[in-house]
C-alpha cells in the first residue's frame, strides 16, 4: 500500500497485541496505531513501543481509518454502541475479530451503512502461523479489502468466503481447529507413554512429527490422503494404525465434531447478535 492508514485496536488483549506484533516486525510505523483499553497499566508496554495509546475508545476511532474491534464477542453491543457518533463522523472501515457477532448485528449497533469486515482467527495468529477467515460486506471497498488482508496478514495467511455464513465453517475448521490437534497430541503422548516411553521423549516425537507432517502438506504438490498413502506401505505398520482409526470411526467423529461447532457458531450469532 502506498500510504499507511493508521490503525485503532480497541481492545489491548492477545488477539490485538498478535496482530499489532506481527505490524510492526513487519515494518509498520508504530506512531500509526492507537490501541485503546479500560485498564491503563496494559497498555503501558505498547506505549513504551511507540504506539498512541487511550483509555477512551471514541479518541482512537476518531484519529483511525481501520478500526480494528478485538473485544470480547459479549460486550461487543455496548462498545459499538458507544462507538456509533464518532464512526459515523469518521466513517472508517471496521474490521472485527469477535467470534459469532454478524455483520448486520455490529452495523446496526453501529449505525448502519459501515464498511465491516469480519475476521475468524485462530490462535496460532500469537506466533504469526494464524489463518483467518474473512467476510467483507456490500459497504467494502476493493481499496479496504486490500487493507483488511494488509493488517491480518500480519498473523499469517488470509482467505476470503463469499458468504458470511460460511464463517461458521470457518470456525469448524480453523478457528477451533488447533484444539483438535492439541487433543490428538494429547492422545499420541499418552498412547507412548502406554508403550514405554518417557513423557519428554513421547512429547518431543509427537510435537516434531506434528510440526513436520504440516510441513510437508503444506510443501507437497498433492493432498494430504495421497501424502498419506504414500506412507502407508502394504500390510506395513502405518496401514496397522491407519486400520484401527477407519475402523475406529475416526473419519465420522471428526465430521460430528466440526458439524457441533459449526452448528453453535450459529447459535452463539443470534444469541449474541440480539438487541
């Protein structure tokens, strides 16, 4: 982008510290952030790292053309509601990362005709290996998606869905998913341990086999079943294993699994989107 917009965080937590961390090591000026919060002493290091820092959410939006919203999805409402004169005014583009809140919900709360785009991130966004989901709406300019990814991309990878209904499945597979993986390590830990392992050396195996095997996906010019036969050599011990988790159900446990997520996604966007 030729020009840096500045930039308003309101909320100082983990998700926004993430992105603003991944900013500025990626060269954004510290001086163009403002990142607003009710507790003064959290922001104390971000203001030692040059950013403009408030206590009052209406100074950072009313200084920012990107008003990111990284406040938790239950008090979002009032926060925007109380946000709404100086957004009108200011008409930036509001990107919010809240979990389950619409886009309808947060430009009623707003005022109404505001450029939103939502973000589903997952947690691996703290070590800048995230991967967002995003959703603009008719308000978007093509200008501000491309500054939507500029600031996400900050976390790691960005990838537009057509519908914001397609969040929700976002969320199954990505914003919950690296508790999925979490569980399965868990499961590969205690399973060596059973066989004879110390924990360290389980958890070093498993850790490493994890972070390699989502190497290779990730390198590799075919997908991960082919990946996965070609390591699987007849009646060899990998086809043993691979036998017990089909046989297990394991495929049919991981779509119940990513249908209830998705299925509460949605509950939690008309609970927390009501007035």
């Amino acid at each position: 982008m030729n020009k840096q917009p500045i930039l308003a965080f309101i909320g100082a937590g983990n998700m926004a510290r993430a992105i603003i961390g991944g900013l500025i090591n990626n060269g954004y000026p510290a001086e163009k952030i403002w990142a607003s919060e009710p507790d003064e002493s959290r922001l104390e290091d971000l203001k030692a790292q040059g950013l403009q820092t408030t206590t009052d959410n209406n100074i950072a939006v009313a200084a920012a053309e990107i008003v990111v919203l990284a406040v938790k999805p239950q008090i979002l409402k009032p926060v925007t509601e109380a946000l709404a004169a100086t957004v009108q005014a200011k008409k930036p583009l509001i990107i919010s990362v809240a979990a389950g809140i619409l886009s309808t919900s947060i430009d009623r709360w707003l005022g109404e005709n505001t450029a939103i785009v939502r973000c589903m991130p997952n947690t691996p966004a703290l070590v800048q290996t995230g991967a967002n989901g995003l959703y603009a709406n008719k308000q978007v300019t093509a200008q501000q998606r491309q500054q939507a990814e500029h600031v996400l991309q900050a976390t790691g990878m960005t990838l537009w869905v057509d519908a914001e209904s397609q969040l929700d499945a976002v969320t199954a597979v990505s914003g919950s998913g690296p508790a999925y993986y979490f569980l399965f390590m868990e499961s590969m830990i205690a399973a060596g341990k059973k066989l004879g392992l110390t924990e360290d050396v389980a958890t070093q195996l498993t850790l490493q086999t994890a972070l390699g095997a989502a190497k290779m996906a990730l390198g590799s010019d075919v997908d991960p079943a082919e990946l996965r036969r070609r390591v699987t050599s007849p009646n060899g011990t990998t086809e043993q294993a691979i036998k017990s988790f089909i046989e297990g159900g394991l495929p049919g446990l991981v779509d119940a699994a990513l249908q209830a997520c998705n299925d509460r996604s949605e509950e939690l966007a008309e609970e927390l989107g009501k007035d």
